[in-house]
C-alpha cells in the first residue's frame, strides 16, 4: 500500500535491549539515510526525523511489538519501507508490520503488557502476591517526577497474574498515565530476578484505534487522573529514568 506516514511495529530484543531511547532515535536515523527513505524532519537547532514511538520502552526490557510511527516526505510503499528498514537494520531490531495510517493519526496506547518468567519454586510465592496486591483498594508508589508524591496505580492494574511461571503484568495506559513495571515487581518481591539474569520482556503494545471492542463493557481504561499524596520525606525513591526529549512520545508520562 502507498503512503507517506507509516505505522511500523517492531521487535528490540538481545543486547539492544540496554540501548537506551535516545540511541535508538539515533540509530533509527542512520537506518532511514542509509535506506534512502525520504523522511520528514523536526524544525529547530537539532532537526531529526518526524518518528513518534506510541509508548518509549525502558531501558534493559526486551520490546516483542513496539510501536513507531514515521513520516515521509514522498510517497512509499510499505513494503518498500518495511524491506529497506531490515536491510538496514542491526541484530536485536526487526521491524514486522508496515501500515499507511492518516497523516493526522498518532499512535495512543491503551494497554500494555510485561511478562518476567519465573523460577518453579518462586511461582507459587509470586501468585500469592499477585493476589494480595489485587485485593488492595490502593497500591500506592513513591514518584519523583515531574513532582515527588505518592501516586496510587491501583486503577491502572487490569491484570496481575502467574500462569504456567510466568508472571503477567496487564496494565491500563491512559492520558494521564499508568503503573511502571519496575515498581510492580518491587511491590511483589520479584525485582531480585533481573539482577539474576531473568528478562522482563513487553509482548503487547495495544492502541486505541487499533482496540476491538471489549466483550465486557466494563473492560476499559480509568478516566481521570490516579489518586495522589504528599511524598514520605523519610522513604528513599530509587532513580527514575527520563524520557528522551528528541521526539515527541505521547505515551511516555510520568507516571510510566
């Protein structure tokens, strides 16, 4: 199909998982030159490809179905683009679908979806929290940005499971953000595994144009902004990363 605006869903995985966002910005440059694709620019003192990513991945997670969209300055075809993007490509980043969407179209998440497996004799530990967590009427976690305060994520958890070892975190995105999976797996006594070597991995990035309609019509995104509270003074906060400020990431909140 031809199209001067693409949706491209690609797979970051293997060691370009610790490349950060910004890097990916600039390798996903190299690539668009290197394949001869005609892409539109931003304006100002640091012009670079008009590309906006639905939902930025953070660093060191493995992304199976992430989401860019791109913006050309003739007309393509997405196969074309699709072909000449791989064939640029490095190991660890595979582009898989290509879709001509409407200029005005941005790419907003609705639901996102991590996956950490499991060692045997954890599981069943882990599904027991998984279920104290969701029998909480709030979850509250410590941010630091764009202000320090205590935020409830509660009402972004749609799922919270452990099915065959593997723990599943289904969680709401909505315009005023959602829960971080890093603060999750803190909260369920899991977040020791990454440093064993388990990888947390993102297996769905769903958007809102692209949702089919819920069997069950309470099934859908919060409204509204998520319950918050002054800041423990005497709880330390972990660092939180910051998105890149290269491109505009609509789905990068702060509360993700």
């Amino acid at each position: 199909m031809l199209g001067d605006k693409f949706r491209l869903r690609f797979e970051k995985a293997g060691v370009l998982r610790l490349l950060s966002h910004h890097d990916l910005m600039r390798v996903l440059e190299r690539m668009l030159r290197r394949a001869g694709l005609p892409f539109k620019s931003t304006a100002g003192f640091h012009p670079g490809p008009r590309v906006v990513f639905a939902q930025s991945l953070p660093l060191g997670v493995v992304g199976r179905d992430e989401v860019v969209e791109l913006e050309l300055t003739e007309v393509r075809d997405s196969g074309a683009v699709l072909t000449g993007l791989n064939t640029q490509a490095p190991e660890g980043l595979r582009f898989t679908r290509a879709a001509v969407v409407p200029m005005r179209t941005t790419a907003m998440p609705r639901r996102i979806v991590y996956s950490l497996p499991l060692p045997a004799e954890r599981a069943g530990e882990a599904a027991t929290a998984c279920a104290a967590l969701l029998a909480q009427d709030a979850v509250w976690v410590e941010r630091v940005r764009p202000s320090r305060k205590g935020l409830n994520v509660r009402r972004y958890l749609r799922s919270v499971a452990v099915r065959d070892n593997t723990l599943t975190l289904d969680l709401w995105v909505t315009t005023t953000g959602t829960a971080r999976a890093d603060e999750l797996l803190r909260l369920l006594g899991v977040d020791d595994l990454l440093d064993a070597g388990c990888v947390l991995e993102r297996t769905l990035v769903e958007l809102r144009d692209e949702a089919a309609a819920p069997l069950d019509p309470t099934d859908i995104p919060p409204d509204g902004p998520a319950d918050t509270r002054p800041a423990d003074p005497s709880r330390a906060i972990p660092d939180q990363p910051v998105a890149s400020t290269s491109v505009a990431v609509p789905g990068d909140l702060a509360a993700e």
